[in-house]
C-alpha cells in the first residue's frame, strides 16, 4: 500500500513539474513577443523595463512578482530562473535592414563600444571596442542603434558614433607613408587569456587591447604595444605583486622599497595646468599610434578611452603576447620642466637574476637607450644621462623589450605640437632599436 502511494505521488509531481515547464514555456514565448512588437520607439533599458514591469505587476496584483499567478507550482529553481528572465531582457530595436559600409566617428580618436545587446545600462554585455575610423559592415539601421557584423556574429554600437563618410587620411600622414593612405586595418580586441604566463597575477583584466595592421605601402611585420599610462577606475584601490615570485621591491617610486604589493593601477599627477596625466598619456598614444602606423609598424593599443580594465600586470602579459615590445608613456610628477628619460632596470643581483627580469633586462634597457636617443635626436630635452632606475611592476612581468617612458613631468608643455615632437622622437628611437 505505501509503495502505491510513493508511486502515485511520483506520478503527479511529474505531472506537476510537466505542466509548469510548459507554463514557463509560454511565459516567455509572450515576453519574446511582445519584445519583438515593441518596436524602437519603445525601446528603454533592461533596468527601466525591470522597474517598470514591476510597477504594473504592484499596481495590478499588489504583487511584487512578475511570474505568473500560477507560478507556485514550479520548481523553485525554475521560477527563480523565469523572473530573472522576465525582468532582465531587454527589446530589440526595429532594425531597417541594409548591407553597407559604415566608419566610426568619435569628437577625440578614442574607440566606442560594441555590445552584444541595445543596452547601455548593463556593462557586462560589451563585448569589444571599435577605434576611430574603423570601418565595419551594418546590416541593421536605426536612429539609436546600429546593428553591425562583428567577428562573425552580430553585435551592436550606439548611432551617434557611426557615419557612412569615409574617412580621410591626413596630409601629414600621407606623407610619413610615403604614398597613399596610412589608414590603419582594425585586426581584433585582445583580452586577457587566463592560460598565458602570469596571467594569474592580475587582479583587474575584463577590458581588452586593441590591435591595428599598419596599412602603408612598406610594412615592417613589426607589432609595437604602446600602453597610455592610468587610466583604470577603481585601479588605485586594488594591490597586485610587485614580483611574481612575491619577493619585495628593490628601489623606491609610487611604491617604497620593502613592499611586496602594489597598486594595479594608479591614478597617475595632475599637470600644472589642472590636466590629469590620464588624459594627456591618452593623447600622446592616439598621436603615437598614428605616426607608427604610417611608418608601416603594426600598433596594440592598450588604451585609447578613459578607461580601461587593464591593470599594470593584464597590460604587461598582453603585450608579452600580442607585441614585439612594450612602451608605457608617462611624465614624471616633479614640477620642474627636468625633460624625458627611461626607467632602467635596477643594477641589484637579486633583481637581475629573478625571471622573467634575468632573461629579458639587457633587451629592456637597450630599448629605452634608443628611444632617448632618438628623443634627442628631435630635440627632445633629456634629463641627466636619460635613465632612473625603478623597479616597476611591468618591467617585473615583461618577457618582450620593455620601457617606461617618462616624457616630461607636471611642468612640461603637453599641447599637441609638443606631443607631436615626442611621438617622432619616439618612432625614431624605435626605428634604431629594430635597426630600421
């Protein structure tokens, strides 16, 4: 008899469980429904449609919930499951549908983002940025949102930084490439691979680099990572090894000696003129990135917005594998005009024979020398012999040739002909350093 019974109530909560999976079925066949019908101009975020589905389901029911008034008889992972789906999606826009070409166009160079839904309120969804003049097929129109192809699937970036003009090259750009245009190709987003050595050390790694393939007629197969010093939200406030193998700074700097952690990022000076030095590396790498470019040097740019969620170790292991080498640009924060120089590496044993420092240091001081030679050669004044040694947490995780590069500090002019002065410098040196 109680085998019956225990059968019998297998049999109904199977019956149960069938008919609520059916429910939730068609719950949210009528979500995607009326999401398909809702058009553009109804379009709102994920967020406001949350807060204003729930205003409706109170008002109605006096009922917080959106699940339906049958609900209760799913499972409770299958109802915790369909409200989060009711309250998070978001309606697609109207598309028109076309097959074109259309460009990116920012007031500033930097690069927009590409999302996987129509939703700025969500940062989880982007997926990927699109540089200044970056060209990219459309397949969808609409006054709000664009629907573009994007590495092989469909992806999304706001209307207001896409234009159907092409893009010009400049004059002076033209000139460095010798002939025709020096636009660049956009090639990819490079994040962050986990498997990578010493990826592990990184604290701060949802953003990504962006990669160009130089375009002019001589191209040098050569990749340069240029990486706009700061510039990562909340990085001041997060610490990562200073060593990967935990031992403690070997000088001085932003950090002392002693210590065995550092900040990921940090929010770098602020220049005489009320400007912050975020903005001003920013600048200096669009600048840089062009320049470079036009000679035919590939370019990863680790930054080209205000923000990116890189922090200082996720920046250094991209760069060891998506470059030919690594140049952070910075200006020191003295106030005294003292001119450029280069980070060395600290003539310490303990340092010098720690990896990935002992197998790569002669390369990253050969490197820096260059580049102050051929700031020099510009015009470009040089503090002292061009060099401080600094035990810094990029030099520490490098395995390609790596720099700071200290441009300046608070007091130096940083208008755009002073930093149009620096990057032919810059590309000077690393044309010596490459023996190109």
């Amino acid at each position: 008899m109680r085998n019956r019974k225990m059968e019998s109530r297998r049999r109904e909560g199977r019956r149960r469980h069938s008919a609520a999976a059916a429910m939730a079925a068609a719950a949210m066949a009528a979500l995607l429904m009326c999401s398909a019908l809702s058009g553009c101009s109804s379009y709102a975020s994920s967020a406001e449609l949350k807060s204003q589905a729930e205003a409706a389901k109170l008002e109605a029911t006096g009922s917080g919930s959106l699940l339906p008034e049958n609900a209760g008889e799913l499972p409770q992972a299958d109802a915790i499951a369909l409200e989060s789906q009711l309250t998070q999606a978001a309606p697609v826009p109207e598309f028109e549908a076309v097959s074109d070409e259309v460009y990116v166009k920012t007031s500033d160079g930097s690069a927009v983002r590409v999302r996987s839904a129509c939703d700025t309120s969500d940062p989880s969804n982007i997926i990927g940025y699109a540089p200044d003049k970056t060209a990219l097929k459309r397949t969808g129109r609409h006054d709000q949102w664009t629907r573009i192809e994007y590495h092989g699937g469909t992806a999304y970036i706001a209307s207001a930084y896409i234009t159907e003009e092409a893009p010009a090259a400049g004059a002076e750009e033209q000139q460095a490439a010798g002939s025709g245009s020096s636009q660049a190709s956009f090639d990819s987003s490079i994040s962050l691979d986990p498997s990578w050595k010493y990826a592990e050390f990184s604290k701060i790694n949802s953003g990504s680099a962006t990669l160009y393939r130089s375009q002019a007629s001589s191209k040098k197969n050569i990749t340069i990572c240029v990486n706009a010093g700061h510039g990562t939200a909340g990085g001041s406030s997060v610490k990562t090894l200073c060593h990967p193998d935990g031992t403690p700074k070997v000088t001085g700097g932003t950090t002392g000696a002693g210590a065995t952690s550092a900040v990921a990022v940090s929010g770098g000076m602020t220049f005489a003129d009320g400007t912050a030095e975020s903005k001003v590396t920013l600048s200096m790498a669009l600048i840089l990135k062009d320049k470079l470019l036009a000679a035919g040097y590939d370019v990863l740019m680790i930054r080209e917005s205000d923000d990116v969620q890189l922090d200082n170790v996720a920046r250094t292991v991209i760069a060891n594998n998506a470059s030919d080498c690594h140049i952070a640009l910075h200006w020191d924060s003295t106030a005294n005009d003292k001119g450029a120089f280069y980070m060395s590496v600290p003539n310490v044993d303990s340092y010098r024979n720690m990896e990935p420092v002992k197998s790569n240091w002669e390369k990253h001081n050969a490197l820096g020398e260059s580049l102050v030679a051929g700031l020099k050669g510009a015009g470009v004044k040089i503090f002292s012999g061009g060099s401080m040694a600094m035990d810094l947490t990029q030099t520490s995780y490098s395995t390609v040739p790596s720099v700071d590069i200290e441009l300046g500090d608070k007091a130096s002019d940083h208008g755009k002909a002073a930093l149009s002065l620096l990057a032919d410098g810059l590309v000077a040196g690393i044309n010596q350093y490459f023996g190109q």
